[in-house]
C-alpha cells in the first residue's frame, strides 16, 4: 500500500471538497454577491432598491446600465481572463512564478499601443489590439528562448529573468513616449483603472472570455505540455503546435484588456498558485476555480480601491500591484524554505 505524506492527504482531502456541487454553487454566490457590492459601491449614491426597479429615476437607471453595471462585468470578465492567462504562460513555461506582468508580454503590449497611437491614432480598438496581440506574442516567444540559453540552478530565476527583460521593454517604451511627448498618454496603459469603463468601452473583454472558454477545453493539452516536449511528444501531443495555441491566447489576452483598461499586475501570478495549493497542478480540474477566484479578487480590489477614499477611488492596477507584491514575495520565501 503506497505511502502518502501528510501534505497529499490535505490537497487530496481539499480537492474532493472543492469538486463538490455545493462549493461551485457557493463560490458562485460569493461571486454574486460581491459583483452585486461593485455595482452598488460608487459616488453615486445607489441602494438595493434601486437596482431592483431601476426605472424608478432615470438617473439612477443611466448611471446603472451605462457606468456600473458594464464596469462589474469588466471587472469580471477581465479578472478570469488573467487568472486563466497567467495559469497557461505557467504551463508553458513550465516556471510557476512567471505571469503575462512579469515576462514582459504586458510590456510589449503596451509598447504596441504606444506604436499605434504614433503611427495611427484613428485606428479601431480591435484593430490596437491585434497590433498589441503581436508585440506582445513576440515579447514572450524571446523569453522563451532566453530561457533555453541560461542555465536554471534555480526555480526563482525565471522570475528575475522575467523581470529583467520587462524593463528593459519599459525603458524602450518610456524612451519613446519621452521622445514622441507621449509619457501623459502611456499611464492609461500601464495603470489599470476602471473608472473610465462605460457600456461600449469594454466589450472587447468579451474576446477574452471566448479566448478563456477555449483554454478550458484545451486544458488537457497545456497540461501535458507543461510537462516537458519529450513527455508531450511520447503521448501524442503536438508540443509546438499547442505551445505556440497557449502563447496566442496569453498575448490575445493581455493585448485585450491592456487596450481596455490597461495594466493589472500579479493577478495572473498569484491566483494559480493559490488555487494549485488546494486543486494540484492539472489545468482541467482548476481552471475553473481559477476564473472564479481571478474575478473574485479583481471585484474585491476594486471595492477596496473605491471605498478608502471615498467618494474618490484608487485605481485597482495600484492596489493589486500592493496586494500582488507582497503575496508574490511570500510565494518566494515558501519556495525558498521548500528548497530548504
């Protein structure tokens, strides 16, 4: 009779629970519930009631179907794309503190938008993201291969490495933004902020949540993947084929809500790592508690950013940058005390 540690039997014990009906059923409430808070929280003063017969007053009626109720589904949607992105670019990276924000896809999509608005301003917003989509696609395969070409004596290289390329991404962009007069204008990609979010402002998110859904019905194949090539090859997996699938849909991801409300740092990092403590490390059985808890925590940063200075807010980019950086840094010393 095999011998399991007292760690498999809690993540055992954890995964059966979480595969239950009742707790997709209850995480789904918390969902509810705390979209249903998003759209109440605000300057404008909105109450149950209001939400329940909003022909009451037309004002409040605009204010919900034009401002808060596309912002809460923003947030949603942009919160499980994230988390969902970052679960895939740690597959294919085979690295687990690796996310888009810190391998330098955000910053190459955000470098692509600083190209469109120089050399075509009046460009449609599908068409900025396609141009973001391939700077960022491109920014990620040379990460890639930088990480063929240096030795790993460690699994907290990849990150630093990760890191370095970004700002080498970011200095070229700010140089070029300093040189064009464009540094204003770069805050709106790199600072997420949803306050800008009005109805026919983000439904270019509705692509990444196509993109997400395609990401769960691949995620067996990103799961071999995330094995190594001579695996995926040995049990039928196209290994570049479906690597160069899971760097699309990242890119396609990012470029998306880096174009609608700009930059949303650590969320696609911390979420899968969270999630993988409690689900394990294969994609079908927790991506889906991935987009939960990615929409989950972008709803609840956004709630706080909204009520500390309230009827003012603080951009949800600034408070899962805080929040991120010191989950991400706990994450490193976890690791660095299982390395021992």
């Amino acid at each position: 009779m095999p011998v399991t540690s007292l760690k498999d039997q809690r993540e055992s014990l954890w995964r059966r629970a979480l595969q239950g009906t009742g707790a997709y059923v209850l995480a789904c409430l918390v969902l509810c519930g705390l979209a249903l808070w998003s759209t109440l929280v605000g300057a404008s003063s909105i109450s149950l009631r209001d939400v329940l017969n909003p022909a009451a007053n037309d004002v409040i009626a605009q204010v919900l179907f034009i401002s808060r109720i596309p912002r809460t589904l923003a947030l949603l949607l942009a919160g499980a794309s994230i988390a969902v992105a970052g679960m895939i670019m740690q597959m294919v990276a085979r690295n687990r503190f690796v996310e888009p924000a810190t391998v330098g896809t955000v910053s190459a999509a955000s470098l692509g938008m600083l190209v469109v608005a120089l050399v075509a301003p009046g460009m449609a917003l599908l068409g900025k993201m396609l141009i973001a989509a391939c700077f960022a696609l491109a920014a990620t395969g040379v990460f890639l291969l930088i990480l063929q070409r240096i030795p790993m004596r460690s699994a907290l290289v990849v990150p630093l490495v990760g890191l370095v390329f970004a700002g080498v991404i970011e200095a070229v962009t700010s140089f070029l933004a300093y040189r064009f007069d464009m540094l204003q204008a770069i805050r709106a990609w790199t600072v997420g902020d949803f306050s800008a979010v009005l109805q026919g402002r983000y439904e270019l998110l509705w692509v990444s949540l196509a993109l997400t859904v395609a990401a769960f019905f691949a995620a067996d194949r990103f799961t071999v993947i995330g094995m190594g090539e001579s695996v995926a090859t040995s049990l039928g997996v196209h290994y570049g084929r479906w690597m160069f699938v899971g760097l699309l849909i990242v890119a396609m991801v990012t470029s998306s809500i880096v174009v609608t409300v700009g930059v949303i740092p650590f969320l696609g990092l911390i979420v899968p790592n969270v999630v993988s403590l409690f689900m394990g490390d294969q994609m079908r059985r927790s991506v889906v508690w991935v987009a939960i808890a990615g929409a989950a925590l972008m709803l609840l940063c956004d709630i706080i950013g909204r009520l500390v200075i309230h009827p003012f807010e603080i951009p949800i980019g600034t408070i899962m940058g805080v929040l991120g950086s010191v989950l991400f840094l706990a994450l490193l010393w976890r690791k660095r005390a299982e390395l021992g």
